[in-house]
C-alpha cells in the first residue's frame, strides 16, 4: 500500500521522467544480455573457443567507464536529457554493427565501442531520476530503476526465445538497435533535471569538479572498491549461467530461455522489494542481509539435481543479488557531491565493472580448471566458488562503508 500511495504521489513530469530512465537502462541491459545467450554459436562461426568469444564481454565492461565519463561530464555541464538522448543513440548503433560483424577482431571493437554507450547511460538515467523523484519515494523506485536491468535481461531471454531460431545471433543483434527509438519519448515528454537547472543557475561547473576531487577522493575511492564486489557479483551470477544451463545441463533454447524469464522475474521482485525496504531498513545493512541469503543459496542455485530445483534456486538467488543491486542508484547518488552527480555515480560504477570486467573469462578457466567426472569444464563449482567469495567481500565493504540515507539534494 505504501508503494502505491508513492507511485500515486509522483505528478505528471516525475512519471515520464523516470519511465523514460527505467527504459533507457532496460534497453541497454536488454542490448548487453543478448550476447550472453549466443557465446556458443557465435565462438562456433568466428572458429574461436566460448573462454576466447567471451572477451566481447570483458571489452564491453571495461569500456563502460570510457563512456561513463565521457557522458556524465556532458551530463554535468550540459544537463541530462540531451546527454542522454546521444548515448541511446549511440549505443543502439553499435548494437546493430555488431549483427554485421564479418570477423572476430571487428566483433571485439564494436563491442567495446559498444561499452562506451552502455557506460554512459546508468549515471545520466539514475541522476535524472533520482534527482527528480521525492525523497521519501527514492528507496522504492531506485529498487525498480536498477531493476531495468534484470528486465532487459527478461526481455533478451524472450527476444532470443523468438528470434534465434529463425535468424540465428545475427538476427538478436538486428532487434537490439530498436532502443533507439526511445529518444523520441525522452525529447517530447522528459524535462531537464530541476536540482541540475537550480545550481547550473548559481555555480562554476570546472571549479566546482576540482574542489570535489580534492575533498572527496576518498570516498571515490571506497565507491568503486564497492562497485567492483557488486558488479562481480553480479556478473559472477548471470554471465555464464546460460553456458552452465548449456553446456554442463545440457538444456536446450526454450529451457534456457525459460529459466532466464524465471529468474529475470525473481530479480525484479528483489529489486523493488529491497530498494523499498532499505528506504527503513537502511541501505548498507539491506545490503548486508541480501548477500548473506545468497550464501545460503548457492547449494540449491547450482548443485540441484532436477529442473524445477534448479529453476527455483535461480530465481531466489536472482531475488537477493538484485535485491542488493537495487540500493545501488539511490545509496550512490545520496553518497555523490551534488555538483557531479552526473559523473561521479556512473563513473565509480563503470570503474567497477572495469575491474570486474574480466569475471566470465575466470569463470571459465576456473571451470576449465575443476572438470567433472566425464572430463568436460565445471561451470558449476566455479560459479558457485566465485560467488561465495564475492558474496563475503560485498559484506565486509557494506559494513565499514559510510550511507547518508535521506539526503535532500
């Protein structure tokens, strides 16, 4: 009931603006995830192994910061609708190169350019948002926000359900440049940021970046040391999941994609139950308690010995990694310097994914490394080896980390 009197509460421009962000982030999560469900066929057609084809994905995540400065610099100058508008352009763009890719070493550059969009995208979205929603709505609809990303990967399970097997990986590629379109909603209904239009009015935007540099490199510091143990366990817990379903299960298209709509499902539950929780709860102890359900999950997540388990397992660890991930844009914009709202959250979460970027490589030469008893790759002990360890790391950093829940920007 709470939810919905805050969702009742928001006016006409607050709702179209934070539509347009859920959108923009889903997008681009639903543009990264396609690549996720074809690393075998397309390792397969470029005559590449998956540990090598995954290096697309690596590429990606590392040039996320790229653009996640380059973008939130703009967003911070310029304002964050026109910034944001030229990302999802961009991005979409890349997506559609990539169907056209005539050889691996052109799939890898637009891949990365591809992260320079992706990267740019969450710290403008999040900002805008956050900086436009009440205060006392943050927690939930910063739970729904962050969650774009779990329904982008609901909507790249169904995409690859429909389209792949009529027009192969190439095909997936085609649909992920439609985000493009989104543009024309955020031009004709999204306005400016009112916090950004307020202090563009009274302030020097270069002197106010070198005077945050100086007083709080510190704190930047701890945000990405936080954001790579978020991002590893987020990626730690998807990216070679389907490859796990895949290749150790052996499930085939419609089990995959039906365990990835489950689990997507779970991730959105999570995601807006956590992030409106934690508005009472607070956000590092809400974090605290979700990564140590996770532990607990890990046996029923990987080691299930049926489908329905299996499939049960993924959508409760999904609920509580998600969960975790749903604190993120309010707890990092409460935690940022209003002069650079627009750079510094997505560009400590972008550095965070740099650092984790290599994730699904170590997953798969952990799996290499384990085996089964037939000889083939453990993807199973190696995921879930990874996530205990991430698991525990995120904890530690919650706990010794600051939180200014409630901050009036």
């Amino acid at each position: 009931m709470e939810a919905i009197r805050l969702f009742k509460s928001l006016d006409r421009n607050q709702r179209n603006t934070f539509v347009a962000c859920f959108l923009g982030w889903a997008l681009d999560a639903f543009d990264f995830f396609l690549l996720t469900f074809v690393i075998v066929p397309m390792a397969h057609d470029f005559g590449t192994s998956i540990a090598d084809l995954s290096y697309a994905i690596t590429l990606t995540l590392a040039m996320r910061p790229v653009g996640a400065f380059i973008f939130g610099l703009l967003g911070d100058r310029f304002g964050r609708c026109i910034p944001l508008m030229i990302d999802i352009i961009f991005y979409s763009l890349m997506e559609l190169l990539t169907a056209f890719s005539p050889n691996y070493t052109t799939l890898l550059i637009f891949r990365a350019l591809y992260g320079i969009g992706m990267g740019g995208e969450w710290g403008l979205g999040a900002s805008l948002a956050m900086e436009t929603l009440p205060t006392e709505a943050r927690g939930l609809f910063s739970g729904i926000l962050q969650q774009g990303y779990a329904f982008g990967y609901l909507l790249a399970a169904v995409v690859y359900w429909v389209v792949f097997p009529f027009f192969g990986w190439r095909g997936l590629f085609v649909a992920g440049a439609l985000p493009a379109f989104l543009v024309l909603y955020i031009r004709a209904r999204v306005p400016e940021s009112p916090v950004w239009l307020r202090r563009e009015a009274r302030t020097n935007f270069w002197s106010d970046v070198l005077i945050v540099i100086k007083r709080h490199w510190a704190l930047f510091l701890y945000v990405v040391l936080l954001m790579t143990a978020f991002n590893a366990m987020s990626h730690g817990t998807q990216d070679m999941y389907q490859t796990f379903l895949g290749e150790q299960r052996h499930y085939g298209v419609t089990q995959k994609a039906a365990t990835g709509i489950i689990y997507a499902f779970g991730a959105i539950c999570g995601g807006t139950v956590v992030g409106h929780l934690s508005q009472n709860w607070g956000r590092r102890r809400s974090i605290i308690l979700t990564a140590a359900f996770g532990i607990v999950l890990i046996p029923l997540w990987m080691f299930s010995p049926g489908f329905a388990l299996l499939v049960i397992g993924g959508f409760a660890m999904q609920f509580m990694v998600q969960g975790a991930w749903g604190i993120v844009p309010v707890h990092l914009n409460e935690l940022s310097p209003s002069a650079v709202r627009g750079t510094f959250p997505g560009f400590a979460y972008q550095l965070g994914n740099l650092f984790a970027a290599n994730t699904a490589v170590v997953e798969a030469q952990l799996a290499n490394h384990f085996r089964d008893a037939s000889g083939h790759p453990d993807y199973a002990k190696a995921l879930a080896l990874f996530a205990f360890v991430i698991f525990l790391i995120l904890m530690l950093l919650a706990a010794i980390g600051p939180e200014e829940r409630g901050k009036e920007f």
